[in-house]
C-alpha cells in the first residue's frame, strides 16, 4: 500500500513540474528510385531501380496543454507525413538518381531531354548517402520541440541502411569519413 501511495505521489509531482515522458513516432513510407553507381565495381554500376521502404523516427514529449488541438501528441502523423512526402517520396518516387560529379552526368542529361524526371546530387547514390541527405531535409524542416531521432532507409528485403541521431555527435561531415 505504502509503494503504491509513493508512486501516486510521484506521478503527480511529475504532471505538476510538467515532466513529460519522451515519446517516439514512427511513419513508414515506400518509394521507387532508379540510380547507377559510378565506378562500382559489381551489378550496381548498371542503371536499376528500387522499391526503398523508408521509416522515419521523431522524438519529442507529448504537447500538454490541453487547448491545444494536437494536444497530447508529439507531432501529428499527417504533418510528419507532409514533411517526408514534400522532401523525399513527392521528389524521389519514379526519379532516377546520379551524381553529378561523373560522366553519368552526360546519361541524366539525356534522360531529362527524353522527358525523364532525374535527380542530380553531390554525392554517390547509395542507400548510405542516401539516408544522410534525407535526415538533413527532414531535419530542417521539423518544428523545433521535434527532433529526427533515427532513420531507416531499405533497399530491398534484407539490406538497408540506418541513421541514428545519437550516432552523430563525433561523425565528420559526409564524404570527409575515408579520406
């Protein structure tokens, strides 16, 4: 009884000093992509495409004040999801993806004259790079109680690529890792 009374007691003091519980969301979505890779040396060098499953992870507490219409929610699954669709899915889903920084540059080219939608980046287009470019789209978009606590981004059933915020502290700046 006396274990029970303290706990009471906590949960309370915890409402009363406004202490809320870290909550994550999660929304999934699925998008198709084409890209080569330059220079690979296996089949990925060809021009093919994947059906990438993408998760993507928030962190933040639960809004509390109950005036709120999104009250006792982190984010509203509707507004993560026009974040992802407007930054990722609406711009990736049926684009074919290279780096421009390689002859592959000349293929997008004639890609885009044929009336092909072709995403050039600075990067090469692997799930790895990948995911780092979308947590930065993401991140930059999110409301500033939210933070982009992980990412997952597969390529097909058994590989995928993961980014975790944590992971992130001591990381040097994408492409600086191997030099």
């Amino acid at each position: 009884m006396h274990l029970k009374f303290q706990a009471q007691k906590i949960y309370y003091l915890c409402i009363k000093l406004k202490v809320m519980n870290m909550i994550r969301i999660t929304k999934k979505f699925t998008f198709e992509t084409g890209h080569a890779l330059y220079g690979y040396d296996g089949k990925c060098k060809n021009l093919h495409g994947h059906s990438y499953k993408l998760a993507v992870t928030v962190i933040g507490t639960p809004i509390s004040d109950p005036s709120e219409t999104k009250y006792g929610m982190v984010i509203d699954f509707g507004d993560l999801k026009r974040i992802v669709k407007s930054e990722i899915v609406d711009k990736f889903d049926h684009a074919t993806v290279f780096n421009k920084n390689t002859p592959h540059v000349d293929l997008a080219k004639e890609l885009e004259d044929r009336g092909h939608n072709v995403i050039l980046v600075d990067y090469q287009p692997t799930s790895e790079n990948m995911v780092v470019d979308f947590s930065e789209k993401i991140k930059n978009r999110l409301p500033g109680h939210i933070k982009l606590h992980s990412l997952k981004l597969q390529e097909t059933e058994s590989s995928f690529a993961e980014w975790y915020a944590s992971d992130q502290a001591t990381q040097p700046p994408m492409g600086k890792q191997n030099k």
